[in-house]
C-alpha cells in the first residue's frame, strides 16, 4: 500500500528531475543529465506500475481511492486541498503519460543529441511530466487546474524552445493565446459549479449533480458550466474554434510534438469531459455541443490534412481530427470509447511523429514532403514501425485504432445519443483519414527519390531512438485487442475496466463488432487506400492535374480554409488597432504618463522660473535682503496697528 | 533739549544712505561700510531713546552692538582680504562661483 499512501510520489518525481537538471545541471555531463531526466520519470512509471498492482488489491468501495495531504487555499467558503484520487480513468492516464512519456525521453537523447539547449530540454520536458501527473492525479477542479495551466506553460516553452527562430516564438505566443480564451470560460465554468455546490471537489461536485434532474428542458446551470467547461477543452484539445494553434505548435522539437502536442496534453481536454461526464450526462444539449463540435472538427481537419506537404502539418491536423473522433465518443455518450481512442491514439499518433521525426533526422531536418520518397529501402525500421501507425490510424482490423475508432462510431450509429448525421461524417471521416495516411506514407517512402542523393546522405537513426519507435509500434498494433473479444459478440473488456468511473456506452446489445467489421468505417478506409494508391503510386502526375482542375477548391483546402487570416481580421487586428490608439496612445500615453510626466514637468517648469532668484549675484541677494527687512518690518507695523 | 525727532531723523537718514550703499555700491570695502552706517544709524537710535525715556538698557544695546561689529569687522575683512587675493579684484560682481 506504499504509493496508494504516498500518491504525491509520482508526479513529484519528474519534478525533482527537472530541479536537479534546471539548477544543478549547467555543467553536468550528457550522461549525468540523461540518468536525472530519464531516471525520474522511469521510477515515475515503475512507481504507477506498482500503483496499478496495489490498485487492484482495492475493494470496489474503496474506489476512488482519494487522499488529501494538506490544505492549499481555504477563503471563504472555497476550500481547496491538495488532493489525489486515482480510479481506473487515472490510472489508466497515468500508465499512458509515464510510459509514452519515457519513451519519448529516451527518444530525445537522440534527438536532440547535438542540440545546444540539451539540458533545457530535459528540464522542461521533466516540468511538463509533473504537471500533466497532477492534472491527471487531482482530485478537485482546483488542482487539476494547476496541471492544466502548467502544462499549457510547458507547452508555450516547448513550442518556442528554439526561440532565436521568430516563427516559434510567434507560435508559442499564439499557443498561449488561444488557450488563454478557452481557459477563460475553464474558469467560469468552475466558478458556476462552485456558486452551485459550494465545493470543487470531484467526489462531493459529481454526487450533488448526479441528485439533480437532467436539464432537456433548455440551458440550466448544469448545461452553462458544461459548455463552459466545454470551452475550456476546445482551447486545450484543440478543436473548433480554437484549434489554430496546434499546426502551428509544430515549430517546436518533434519529440515535444508526439508527446505535448499528439500523446498526452491535448487529450487533457478529452480527460477532462470524461472526468465531468456526470455533469455532462445532466446536460444533453452539452452533449449535442460536445459531438457536434468533434465532428465537425474531426472532418474539416482531416480536408486540411488531405493537401498539406510538410510532413509534421500532416500529422498536426491529423491530431486534430482524431482528438475530434474523441470528442464524438464523449459526445454520443461512450465516454469509455473516447477515453480508448485517447489511449490508442497516444500510441500510435507518438509513434508517427517519433517516425516523422526520424525521417527528418535521416534527411538531415527535411520537413516536406515533396523532397521525399523512396525512403523505405534506406529506414527500414523506422517505415514498419511506421507503417504499423498508418495502419493503426486509418483503422485497418485488428490494430488499435480499428477497435477504438469503430467503438465511437458504433455508439454514434447505436447508443443513446446516436446521431445519423455525425455517424456518416464520423465515417467519412474515417475515409479521409485512411488517404491522407497512406498518402503521407506513400509520398514519405515510395516511389522515386525526390530529395539530392549526393548532398543527402540516408541514414538510419540511432537504437536509442529506434527502441521507443518499435515499443511503440508493438502498442499501436496490440492496443486494442483488449477490446477483442467483443468482436465476437462478448464482453468490451476496456469498457469493462473504466466501466465504473464512466458507464457504459450502452451499445452492447445493440451490436457487435463484426458487424462493424464489414461495416462502413472498414470499407470507408478501405477506399481511401485504394484512392491514396491511385493516385501516389499508380499515377504520381494525377495530383498535380487534380489540383490544377480543381483550382479554387485547392487553394481553398491548402490555404486551410483561411482562418488564420479570417481570425487575423476579424479579432487579431481590430484587437491590435484599438489597443494601440486607444489603450496605447491614448490611455496610457496621454493618460498615465501624461499624468506624471505632466507633474514632473510642471515642478520642473516651476523650477526653471524660481532658479533666476537664485542667481549667484551678491548685489540681488542684498537686495532680496532688504526686500524682506522692509516686507517684515511693514508686517510688523501693520501686526501692532 | 534738542527733541527726539532730530535723532531719528538723522538715524533713518543715516541708515537710508547705508541701505543705498549696500544695494548699489559694486567695491566690497564700500559695502562693508555701508553695513557699518547701518549698524551706527541704528546706534544713535538707540541712544537717543535711552536718553528720552531715562532707561539705560538702550546704551548697553548699543555696546553690544558695538562689540558685535568689532567682530564682524575682523572676521569680514579676513574674508575681503581672501577675495582680493583670490580675484584680484574687490567687485563683487565678480564673487559668482555659485552661479548657475
């Protein structure tokens, strides 16, 4: 019962990691600093890995297994404690966020071997690792908030690590920005629930909410904090409207993408809604807005996805929507189902950056696609292990993604909240997704050479970066069979598992998975396949004249439906030009400094004038002298008088 | 008797031409003198009162005074002889290091 007792081990563990690094470390040694950064976090996951095995000596009872360590803010009536609780959503977070988190560390020792900024690296990466255990270990809205904006925070050094380079310090503002809107509306939705229940206290929140009737009537409290909890995930998970920030977090390392930006931090916001999903089952219209707004995100990022050529582009968008896939689990109900997608995914979506990352690596920093091709031959590890992630993705049967994507799209066609319209765009979706794949993969590895063969010379990465990439490809490929059974018309064992922190998704009885097997999503990928081999391995030339026939559309599609700019027009810049003529020039530079500047200057006209008394003459001072003698001398009199 | 009025008279004159002296007069000794009348002036003021009221407070002022001045007059002509050493000169005109 050692770390059932002392929870507060494992997220303290990378942080004491990135204290040794940050202040001790600047003329450590490459080996020393590897040992503090991948020590840490390793004893961090042995520590969950022991936690998991007392975790299951817990009677039911005792689960949520919550221990408060001391008082953080006690005001009023908020009391906030540092708390931890761990169920199997926790747990189940913790395994992912310490695993794929080391494996990413150990990936970045090659990575970022002859980086200048090594230590800071790790030091960063270590911070991050603490803050997400937080988030994911907090037993209050509080605390987990602290996580979510210290990631965040992490996330913002990260992006702009290399920040002699302007375009990453731009994207770290940006990242930091669109997130401060979402969390805006995190923190009104807290200060809703907590003018409701007077608590934020997951256990006491969720049991008031689940007394409470479910609002189908209209918009009650418990759907105004779901929606703004719901905007708080937007900003974080990166979807409609505040995804523009992911494709450009791109700037940052690769390895911080797979695990910031693809694993771990942008399935916060997910974590999040499953974490609230008591208060979202209240509220059906949270819900509709919860699925809406996945799908919607899930298809228009994977169009962007279809067009773009820089390979980590790629991969952003195609986070993205697949964070979208999440929120249509959540939104339809199936809670366990998007929670199975966050897992899979995390799996293989670390796995194609790491990949992605390694062909960059062997090209010597090459991004886009374009001056790719052929690479197979040269990498081979790196393109199974690859393959295996596109496979997993584009939800080929039997790999990870296959089990979770079709569990999402089996509760939009089956459960409870099923809708026909999502669940047709969930699989068009689907379709999409299985292209722009293999249209990545067969760009990156097939056909012809199109990079110069002489001055690039192919080579494949180092073991300490294969080893993650293999891990991970095992996971991708075997991930899902923990849902394998209900293929055959048994038990989901994963739903089984979280089953009783987030139900059931309630599509048991309604089908199987075979049924899903020959169903839509299958063949969806399946014509995307095709398609992506059509038209990159058959027929190279075709896209060139499709894009050309197709101009408007294209420009269009690649100019990423032109947001950004839309966004730039419609806020950034009236935000900009009111803030410098009125709020610049006009209340801070006529007002506040007019103010002191105006009082300095006045004392120091004042002074201007009065120092000619002063002049240094003997004869004036006389003269002041009997000035004041006669002065005095009438008001002497005139006193008497 | 010469009535009182005289005296004060002759004293504000006195002490008018001092005051003239000590305002326009440019030569340190000059103005040093002129400070001397004043002090004098005020002198025969008080010993003409002294004498019309019958009181001797005013004639012990007056020693006072004089002693006073007697200082004065050492410790100021130490310092006209330091400027005249210092600028060549004796116009104080001339004595403006803290000007600005």
């Amino acid at each position: 019962m050692f770390v059932l007792d002392h929870l507060w081990i494992i997220p303290l563990l990378p942080l004491l990691g990135a204290a040794l690094n940050g202040i001790f470390g600047r003329n450590w040694p490459r080996a020393a600093t590897n040992s503090v950064a991948l020590g840490t976090t390793g004893l961090s996951f042995l520590a969950t890995a022991e936690l998991a095995r007392e975790f299951f000596g817990l009677a039911a009872s005792q689960i949520p297994w919550t221990h408060s360590y001391f008082t953080w803010i006690a005001a009023g009536t908020l009391r906030a404690d540092y708390a931890l609780q761990v169920d199997q959503l926790t747990l189940l977070m913790l395994l992912i966020v310490t695993g794929v988190g080391w494996l990413i560390h150990l990936y970045s020792t090659g990575y970022m071997h002859d980086d200048a900024g090594y230590r800071r690296f790790f030091t960063y990466l270590n911070l991050f690792m603490f803050f997400m255990l937080t988030l994911v270990l907090a037993a209050n809205y509080t605390l987990l908030f602290v996580g979510w904006e210290g990631v965040g925070l992490c996330s913002y050094l990260l992006i702009g690590f290399w920040f002699l380079k302007k375009t990453a310090t731009d994207a770290g503002n940006k990242a930091f920005w669109v997130n401060r809107v979402g969390d805006f509306g995190f923190l009104l939705g807290m200060f809703l629930l907590f003018r409701q229940f007077g608590t934020l206290d997951f256990a006491t929140v969720f049991d008031k909410a689940s007394a409470m009737p479910a609002e189908t009537g209209g918009v009650g409290i418990l759907t105004a904090a779901c929606l703004l909890l719901l905007m708080g995930a937007t900003g974080k998970s990166a979807q409609i409207p505040l995804y523009v920030w992911l494709p450009d977090a791109m700037e940052g390392p690769t390895p911080v993408s797979a695990l910031i930006h693809a694993a771990t931090m942008v399935a916060a916001g997910v974590y999040m809604v499953a974490r609230s999903h008591v208060l979202f089952l209240h509220a059906p219209l949270a819900m509709t807005a919860v699925a809406t707004i996945g799908t919607l995100t899930a298809f228009f990022a994977a169009t962007i996805a279809l067009v773009q050529t820089d390979i980590k582009k790629v991969l952003a968008y195609s986070t993205i929507s697949q964070l979208g896939y999440m929120f249509l689990g959540c939104g339809v109900g199936a809670f366990g189902a998007g929670v199975f997608h966050l897992m899979t995914h995390a799996f293989f979506k670390a796995l194609l950056f790491l990949g992605a990352g390694s062909v960059m690596h062997s090209l010597g920093g090459e991004q886009d696609m374009r001056r790719m091709g052929g690479l197979y031959k040269a990498i081979p590890w790196t393109y199974g292990t690859m393959l295996a992630a596109t496979l997993a993705i584009a939800g080929t049967p039997g790999f990870s993604g296959f089990f979770s994507k079709d569990a999402i799209l089996l509760a939009a066609h089956d459960g409870p909240y099923s809708n026909a319209f999502l669940y047709w765009l969930g699989v068009l979706t689907a379709g999409i997704t299985s292209f722009y794949m293999f249209r990545l993969l067969f760009l990156t590895f097939h056909g012809s050479p199109r990079y110069d063969e002489h001055s690039v010379h192919v080579h494949e990465s180092p073991s300490n970066m294969l080893v993650p990439l293999v891990v991970l490809a095992i996971l991708s490929v075997a991930g899902g069979w923990w849902a394998a059974p209900h293929l055959f018309g048994g038990a989901d064992l994963f739903e089984r598992f979280i089953g009783p922190v987030l139900g059931s998704s309630g599509t048991a009885a309604a089908g199987t998975l075979l049924e899903a097997l020959l169903g839509a999503p299958v063949i969806a990928g399946i014509v995307g396949f095709l398609l992506a081999w059509w038209l990159y391995i058959r027929r190279p030339e075709a896209p060139a004249e499709m894009a050309k026939s197709l101009n408007a559309l294209y420009r269009l599609v690649s100019g990423k439906y032109f947001i950004d700019e839309l966004y730039g027009a419609v806020i950034v810049r009236p935000l900009v030009a009111i803030s410098t003529s009125v709020l610049w020039h006009g209340i801070d530079e006529r007002g506040i400094d007019g103010a002191v500047n105006g009082i300095a200057q006045g004392a120091g006209e004042f002074g201007e004038r009065v120092r000619h008394l002063n002049s240094g003459n003997t004869r004036t001072y006389a003269t002041w002298v009997v000035f004041g003698a006669v002065l005095l001398t009438i008001v002497l009199v005139w006193m008497r008088g | 008797m010469v009535p009182i009025s005289y005296y004060l008279a002759l004293s504000a004159v006195l002490f008018g031409l001092g005051v003239l002296g000590f305002v326009f007069k440019r030569n340190i000794i000059t103005i040093f003198m002129a400070i001397e009348l004043m002090l004098n002036a005020v002198n025969l003021a008080f010993v003409a009162f002294s004498r019309a009221l019958g009181q001797l407070q005013g004639q012990v002022f007056v020693f006072f005074v004089i002693v006073v001045a007697a200082a004065e007059a050492a410790v100021g002509l130490g310092i006209v002889i330091l400027i005249a050493r210092n600028r060549q000169s004796l116009n104080v005109e001339r004595v403006n290091l803290l000007k600005l």
